[in-house]
C-alpha cells in the first residue's frame, strides 16, 4: 500500500518539475518584471544624477550633516521608546486572555493605515500646548512637545510602533509556548519566565521589528512636520531636508536623498545578515 | 496510612473526554501510568504539575495541598516528552535555571548544576547548547534540570519515547537508577509497556480518562484485565464463565489450570497455540477449528491472527509455517493445554 503511495507522489512531483521547467507565462512575467524596474528604476535614477563632482563638498555642509545627525538620533530614540512600550504591548496581546484584546490588536495597527499628515494632527490635539494631555504636561512639568526634537521622537514613535507590535506578537505567538510551561515547573514566574525563556527565544522577532521600526521612523515625514515642525538642527530631519531642498536647489535635495538611501541600506543589510536571515 | 507522598484525586473534563482518577504515590515510589494514545495519561501529569487547572479533585504532597498553588510554587520536577531544553542556553545553565528560579545565587547554582550533570555523566557536555546534545545526552540533562530542583514530586512524561532503540535500552537503564536513587515520589507516563515495567515499582493502567487495572508490573502482565492491557503484554485475554476447572468463552468451554467460579478472565500466550491441518490425535482438550484471518513477522516468529469461536493469536515457528502451508482464508485446527491458560476472577 504504502509503496505504491510513494510511487505515485514521486511521479507527480517530476510531473510537476517538467511543468515548472517550460514556457514561462508572459501574464506574469511581463508585469514582474515592469514591477522590478519601476521599484529599481527611481533609484538608479538617484545615482544618474547625483552631482558627483561636488559631492563631497556638499556632503560637507553642515546642514546636511545637521540633518543627518538628527535623523540618525531621532529614529533610533523612536526605536528605543517603541521596544520599550512595543515588546510589552506585543505579549499582552499574544499571552493575556482579556476582554477587548481583539479590539487592542486592531486598534494597534491603525497607525499603520491612518495617513501619517492625520497621526500628526491627532497628535497635536491630544500633545499639542492646548491638546487634552499637552495642557496638562505644561501645567505639570513644563513640557512642551510639539516644535521640539522630543516631538519628532514622539511623532517617529507613534507611526513606527505597529511595525514593531506586529512582529513581536507574530513570534510570540510563533514560539512553542511549552518551553514557558517548563520554565514555570523550574520555579520561574511569570517576569521571569518572559525575561529568560521568552524573550531570547523571539528575540529575531524584535530585531526583524526594530529594524523595520527605526527604518520607519528614519523615512518619517507627515506626521513629524505636521507635530514637530521643520526647524532647522532640531526638529528638520532628512526627509524635511530633501523636501525643502527640491525647492531651492535641487542637487543638493539628490544628495541628501542619496545619503538617506545609502544609510538605510547599509544598515538593514547589515542587520539582515546578522539577524533577519540566521534561523 | 500515612500522609506522605503524593495523594490526589484527579478530574479534568474537556469537551468529549474526561479523566477522573485517583493516583496515590509513596515517597521513593515510581508509578507508571501506561495507556494508549489519548487516554489522558499527559493530562493527568500536567494536572499534576499545575498547567492544566483541575476541574475538579484534589492534590496533595507530603500533607500539604498542590492544587491550589502555581505551577511554579509546587515543588515539582518535570521532564518532557522532547525535553525541552531551552535552546538559547547551554546545558549547564539549563539545569541551573530552576536553582537560580530560586533564589540561589548563580555561581552556586551553577555547582550545583556541575555535579548534576556530572552524575548523569555529561560532565564535559557542560558547555554545549541543546542543539549540540544527541538525543540520549538530551534527556539526561532534562533529568539532572528536573532533578536541580530537588523536587518531592518527580513528573517523566514519555522519557524514552524520542530516543532510538539502542540509546534507549541504555538511557532506561540509567534513568532506573537515578529514579532509584530519588527519595520523592514518581510518576512516569509511558505507551510503552517495556519501560513500564523496568522502571515503576507499580502499574497503572487508564484507558479513556478512567483507571482500568493497576497492580506490580508482574501481577499486571500475568492477569490483564482489558484488551489493551493483553495486547501490551502479548498475551490472548477473553471474559468468560468459570465452572470448576473449565470456563465458557463465547461458544467454546476452555480447560484450565485453576479451579474458579463466575466471571472469569482466561489468558494465555500465543506461544502456546498448536495449530494442526487436521485434525490431531489423542485429542487435546482445548481444541477449535479457526479460520486464518492474516499472517505476519513477529519478531523471529509467524503471528498467525485466527478467528472462529474465539479470535486468537498463535505464534509459530517459519519452519513450521512452510510445512503446514498456511495462508488466509483456509481452514485449520487450533489448540493450548489446559496447564498453560491461566484463569482469574473477573
């Protein structure tokens, strides 16, 4: 019985070899491959007309080095707060039976589809100097968020977030829970049990998820002009930068663009290698 | 009796299934619960260890109660079917986690953890991740991780059932004596009626959620008292009628042994099943005509699967096979002596 079973499936898989070996379908090919070059193609065009001869000097200029540093600082402290409140988020919703819990997990990835320009406005109604939580932190502390760098934080947080939520609960619930039940017949609580089994287990999970967070928060435009302005060496990150630039002089927003794409790409492919690929 | 050891009346429902049983365990003593898939043997273990909530029952050890505390306040000890080796750490932290879980400080856990493995003889695989173990070195760091607890209760649900034949046979003798060497109580969890009976001093047998036999492993395998208990420990098992020295099963009255009255289990091996093309002489006196059901490999022998007045099982020699002939479907005489069946009440 079982060897004719066997038979039968080998025959089917070289059948199916020989189908996969022949003409390829023009209906698919054809828009793939458009598809490849109106993702590539913008890019190259980046590198076409970069103004190479005065590139360094350009590369110089302390605005853009300005820009740079901020951007560099604001997505990884955005990064920062998004693991801190994010992983936690992410195991209330992938571990804790509560009433609700369908409606938190939608509600997490509305930044995901809200137009960030709308998160910046919500922002500024709730953080903002007259905003429902922004009145009470002046009054309080005496802190003002919107217009500040702490506002581009804030404003890089509020959009990268889902990104990071998403990816942890996807290996939370991903990880064999049993490890956690083995650890709890060792003696384990709960805390601990999440510090020392459950979070090196999903630990490529939250890498896979800051990474795409702080690339995220890196390109963040909408909502970080709409909350924090465009002041510039506080609040102008790259993407201001380049936008403004267009404007005035356009080699220079080519540039700044060319850095932003050199950046972002050096840094997740060196975290893909290390972190994102490794089973 | 006293109030040491393991006392617990188990019950869990879950849709279309419930296990209700009671599992009193001595200190020092190794009880297997033995049952076919699904009987609720893994239940009742994570019932015991806190991760599956009682619905209802009790659990006591030692005189004081377990079923109202978190898994990771009993003082228990459990290792997995595939162990469950945390992968991001090595085998030396593996068996200091639960000592660490308790307070210890590290650098003293991890002695502890030391002469653990070291007892289970893995003293140079100290260092290695899970991943690097063989499947053998596996479960003995499972054991020693259980054991650095220093657990009351020890839970071993299917240790053996992920190791190859030959590492087992091994892996079973050690595991013997360290669960000898344990002074809490033990319950293992197995399908496999050979680990059963080497390592527990006492058998417990559930079927479908319930207890259907328990007893010493030698009183079980002599005196099954279900199909599945026959089946495991290789024997022909039927439920008849005693009437002296004969019982009545089915159509058929069975010469035996012992002398008994009323509901009565009959027993023997298939080893002891003669089969005949015609019909023999002197005429024996448990003798049938059976028809030939099926024929297959049984170790170096032929089981020859019969059915008529009572199905049987008859184990032959090959030689013997090719010179009756057999095949299935045909037609041949079948008999045991009365001094190899064993009757008992029912």
């Amino acid at each position: 019985m079982s060897s004719s079973y066997d038979s039968d499936t080998s025959g089917a898989g070289a059948a199916a070899g020989r189908e996969v070996s022949g003409r390829l379908p023009w209906m698919l090919v054809l828009p793939a491959v458009a598809g490849l070059a109106f993702l590539v193609l913008p890019l190259a065009g980046l590198l076409v007309r970069a103004p190479w001869s005065t590139l360094l000097q350009r590369l110089a200029e302390p605005q853009m080095l300005e820009a740079l540093r901020l951007s560099l600082l604001c997505a990884t402290a955005a990064t920062v707060v998004c693991v801190l409140l994010g992983v936690p988020l992410a195991w209330l919703l992938a571990r804790v039976e509560f009433p609700g819990r369908r409606l938190a997990r939608a509600l997490v990835t509305v930044p995901l589809v809200l137009p960030p320009v709308v998160g910046g406005v919500a922002l500024l109604l709730v953080l903002g100097r007259r905003g429902l939580a922004g009145q009470w932190l002046e009054s309080a502390f005496g802190i003002t968020l919107p217009f500040t760098t702490v506002g581009v934080v804030v404003a890089e947080a509020f959009v990268a977030m889902p990104f990071l939520v998403i990816s942890v609960e996807g290996a939370l619930r991903g990880a064999d829970r049993r490890f956690e039940e083995a650890a709890a017949t060792l003696g384990a609580s709960r805390w601990t049990v999440f510090r020392r089994v459950t979070l090196p287990l999903v630990m490529p999970g939250v890498v896979a998820g800051a990474v795409l967070c702080w690339a995220r928060a890196l390109g963040e435009f909408g909502a970080t002009i709409t909350f924090a302005g465009n002041f510039p060496g506080t609040t102008r990150t790259m993407p201001l930068a380049v936008y403004l630039a267009l404007e005035t002089e356009p080699e220079a927003a080519v540039v700044l663009s060319l850095v932003l794409l050199t950046v972002s790409v050096v840094i997740l492919a060196g975290l893909r290698d290390r972190w994102v690929n490794s089973p | 009796m006293s109030l040491d050891g393991l006392r617990s009346a188990l019950v869990v429902h879950r849709p279309a299934f419930t296990l209700d049983i009671t599992l009193d365990v001595a200190p020092g003593e190794v009880v297997a619960l033995l049952g076919p898939n699904g009987a609720g043997k893994t239940t009742a273990l994570r019932a015991l260890a806190g991760l599956t909530p009682l619905s209802g029952g009790h659990i006591t050890l030692d005189g004081r109660p377990l079923h109202t505390l978190a898994p990771e306040r009993r003082p228990i000890g459990m290792v997995f079917q595939d162990y469950l080796l945390f992968p991001h750490l090595s085998a030396l932290d593996n068996v200091a986690f639960g000592p660490r879980c308790q307070g210890v400080a590290k650098a003293e856990a991890r002695r502890t953890a030391a002469a653990l493995l070291e007892r289970v003889g893995l003293a140079d695989r100290a260092a290695a991740k899970p991943r690097e173990l063989s499947g053998g070195q596996a479960q003995r760091v499972a054991l020693a991780r259980a054991l650095a607890v220093r657990p009351r209760l020890m839970l071993l649900d299917e240790p053996l059932a992920a190791l190859d034949a030959h590492t087992r046979l091994e892996i079973r003798s050690q595991l013997r004596r360290h669960l000898g060497d344990f002074d809490g109580a033990t319950v293992l969890v197995t399908h496999d009626p050979l680990d059963a009976m080497v390592l527990a001093d006492r058998l417990i047998v559930v079927e479908a959620g319930a207890v259907v036999q328990q007893g010493a492993p030698a009183e079980v395998a002599r005196r099954p008292r279900t199909d599945y208990v026959a089946r495991l420990v290789g024997l022909n098992l039927y439920r008849g009628l005693g009437d002296g020295a004969r019982a009545k099963v089915g159509e058929l009255l069975l010469h035996t042994a012992e002398q008994l009255d009323g509901p009565a289990f009959v027993a023997f091996s298939p080893t002891a099943v003669a089969l005949y093309r015609t019909r023999p002489d002197g005429s024996p006196r448990n003798l049938w005509q059976a028809g030939i059901d099926g024929i297959e490999r049984h170790g170096d022998n032929v089981r020859v699967h019969l059915d008529g007045p009572i199905s049987a099982f008859a184990d032959i020699t090959p030689a013997a096979l090719a010179d009756l002939d057999l095949s299935p479907g045909e037609r041949i005489w079948a008999s045991v002596k009365a001094t190899e069946t064993h009757a008992y009440p029912a």
